[in-house]
C-alpha cells in the first residue's frame, strides 16, 4: 500500500472519529462577476437542464424541461450561447457530463473533483445531495431521489398519456433537477465560507 493510500485512511478515520471534514490541501474557488450553478439530467439526450446565475446581489433561475431530442439540441445551444454573452463567469457542476455537454471549457470547475480532492469527509458518499445536507443545505422533500430514479420517471413521463400524470412527473422531475443546482451553489458557499 503507497503513502498516499495510507494517508487517506488515516485522514478518513480522523473524520470519522471526530465527525468532521479534514482538510487535506487548501480549497480556492475563482470568484468572477457572474457564478452560474448548473445541472443537467440527461439519458438519450438532455431532458432537464438548470442554472442559477448570481451577478452580484441579484440571482436569475434559468429552468429548461425537454421532450424530445430535437430541442434537447436547440436547447442546449441557448445555454451555450448564454456562456458566450458573459465575460466574465465561472460556471459550477458536480461530476458527470455537465461541462461536456455544455461544453464549458474554461472557467469551470467540478465540485465534485474538488471537495474530493481537498476534503476527508465523515460520509460514505459524496453526492451533490449528501454533502449540501451536511454543510447545511435544506433538502425539500423529493419525490426522486437519485439520477437513475430521475431518468426512470423521465420515461415513465414520456410513455404516459395522460395529461395530469405527465405534469406530476415532469413537476418531480423540474424539482430534483433544481435541488441539485441549489445544493451546488450552498456547498460553494459554505466552502467560500470556510465552514469545512
């Protein structure tokens, strides 16, 4: 086993022990004038995409739900085109293909990478959900409650007929989607606020 291995373990059973995250390395998160916080759910193609942008004081929720693969494309153009208007911005994601899709290429970062990187953590998993609720995120209740979940309702969306059924579903779908990004922009704030 290399040092560095043995280094995680020991730092993992520190948090354990003591019930809370252990620094490994310093985390510096890029400030610009415009955050964007973003999520995507996506299977065959993308079905639901979320962004918060903060500019300042003032915060713009930019929610897309798709139904098929032609506007999943013209979709995502829009949002590409809404990086490209923007000077100066930072956009956040949590893993996955979000930035690929997107393709964000510069002044990106995953959080995931970086609370992976930076933090030991007293948890089994570090998925967007769980390590907003431990750093203070307020989860509402969710009918969804991982990816797979959401791209299986997804199809039980597209599959359905009736108009009511398919709202409640699309309305599920919209909810967790937008959960995400709001866990996404806590944990940069909690990690801006040193609470780690």
């Amino acid at each position: 086993m290399g040092g560095s291995h043995l280094s995680k373990i020991i730092y993992s059973a520190k948090s354990i022990v003591e019930n809370r995250p252990v620094q490994l390395q310093p985390i510096s998160l890029p400030t610009a004038s415009t955050e964007f916080y973003i999520d995507l759910e996506y299977g065959d193609f993308t079905f639901c995409i979320g962004v918060k942008a903060v500019e300042g004081g003032k915060i713009n929720k930019f929610q897309r739900f798709i139904d098929s693969a032609r506007d999943a494309k013209r979709t995502v153009q829009e949002f590409i085109d809404l990086f490209r208007n923007v000077e100066n911005y930072v956009a956040y994601t949590w893993s996955g293909q979000d930035s690929k899709i997107l393709g964000l290429e510069r002044n990106h970062v995953d959080l995931y990478s970086t609370v992976n990187r930076c933090l030991m953590m007293p948890m089994k998993s570090f998925n967007v959900k769980d390590v907003a609720v431990y750093f203070g995120h307020q989860s509402p209740p969710l009918s969804i409650r991982n990816g797979l979940a959401c791209l299986m309702t997804f199809d039980e969306y597209r599959s359905s007929k009736d108009r009511q059924t398919r709202e409640r579903l699309r309305k599920e779908i919209e909810d967790y989607n937008w959960n995400d990004v709001e866990s996404l922009h806590d944990i940069a704030q909690a990690i801006r606020r040193s609470q780690v």
